[in-house]
C-alpha cells in the first residue's frame, strides 16, 4: 500500500486530497516538522528525504518527495479520472503545474507566514504587502483565463485544475483579502474545495 508521510496540515495535504480524487488506497505516517523534536529531522527520514521536509512517498519501493511531482506520478500510474487524455490536455496540466508552483506559490507562502502562521510579534506586514504586490499580477492572469474559461483543464474539471487548486487552497482555507478582487477565481477555487473528495481530504486536517 502506498504510504504518505506527512502531517496534512502541509503539503501533504494536496498527496492525500490526489488520493481521494483517484481512489487511491494510502497508509499515512505522521511526520511532525516545525516543533522542537521534529520527526522530518530524524535520520531514518532523512534516509528517505534529504530536504527533511514533507511529503514523501513510498510506493512499492518508489520513494519520491516534492509534492507536485508525487501528484502527477500518481494520477499518471494509478489511472486518475483527473489525467487528461491527450497531449493537448496534459501540455495544459504541465503549463498550470508549473506556473502555480514558480509564480503563485512562492509569494503566497509570505503572505501566509507573515499573516496567519507566524506568532503576532513575528509578522512582518512590509514583506506581506510587497509579496501581495507580487502575486496579483500572477493571480490576475488566472482570473483572465477563467473569465473566457471554465476550467484551467479545458471543457471539464481535471488534472490542471486540481494543480492549480491544491496549491491555492490555501488561500481559501485562510480566507485571503486578495481573492475579493479575483471574483472568477474565487468561484472557481470555492466550487473546487467543495468537490467530494476535496471535502473527505478536507475531515483530515481542518
């Protein structure tokens, strides 16, 4: 059985969320990180993850870490409803993968420590406002898409969208400001999260 180690208020969130959207059976092991003792820094996680970050995966002997790559790995094998079905589709998947993680996830991730994750007296509001000057350019080029679009995957939900949305749950999940002045987006990543297998992946970490 596929394992994920993980905690899922983490990246491990999005594996566990491709699980249930593919009906993939998964043992989940709890790795800690950020607290004092952390388990992602003992060696035998270390062993399977030199970055000693999560998640991870092992399956049937492939041990793979960054969690967009599991993703795709994953649908692609286990034959995920969400996989496209023809070169167009998965050059659509691969253009919206990769600009989430490089152009969208990076700010996101200032904005999210200096004004939610971090203690009050560790935030710093000028590195939060300078990544959100950063991010809505990136995020209005996805709001224009969806203003002529449905989906990021073409005429239906599928692998695209779930890359695109995996990663910008938590925008929603931390209600972001920001999403008021992308209203197409905002419909787009609230019917998403609302999905059925969103909402069984949702029980394990909210």
């Amino acid at each position: 059985m596929l394992k994920l180690y993980g905690q899922y208020r983490s990246r491990a969130f999005r594996v566990a969320w491709l699980c249930k959207e593919a009906n993939i059976p998964c043992e989940h092991v709890n790795v800690t990180i950020n607290v004092e003792g952390a388990t992602c820094k003992e060696p035998w996680y270390a062993a399977l993850n030199p970055n000693k970050r999560v998640p991870t995966i092992d399956d049937d002997g492939i041990v793979m870490w960054e969690s967009a790559a599991i993703n795709l790995f994953l649908a692609e094998k286990y034959k995920c409803p969400l996989w496209p079905k023809d070169a167009a589709g998965k050059a659509r998947m691969l253009q919206w993968a990769f600009y989430v993680a490089n152009d969208v996830e990076p700010p996101m991730i200032v904005m999210q420590r200096h004004r939610h994750l971090l203690p009050p007296e560790q935030r710093n509001e000028k590195l939060a406002a300078e990544a959100e000057q950063q991010i809505l350019p990136k995020m209005q080029v996805m709001e224009d898409h969806l203003a002529k679009n449905r989906f990021f995957s073409g005429n239906e939900w599928g692998m695209a969208d779930f890359m695109v949305a995996s990663v910008t749950y938590s925008m929603w999940i931390n209600k972001f400001p920001l999403l008021e002045k992308l209203p197409k987006f905002k419909a787009w990543l609230t019917a998403s999260v609302e999905r059925p297998a969103a909402k069984e992946a949702r029980k394990l970490r909210e």
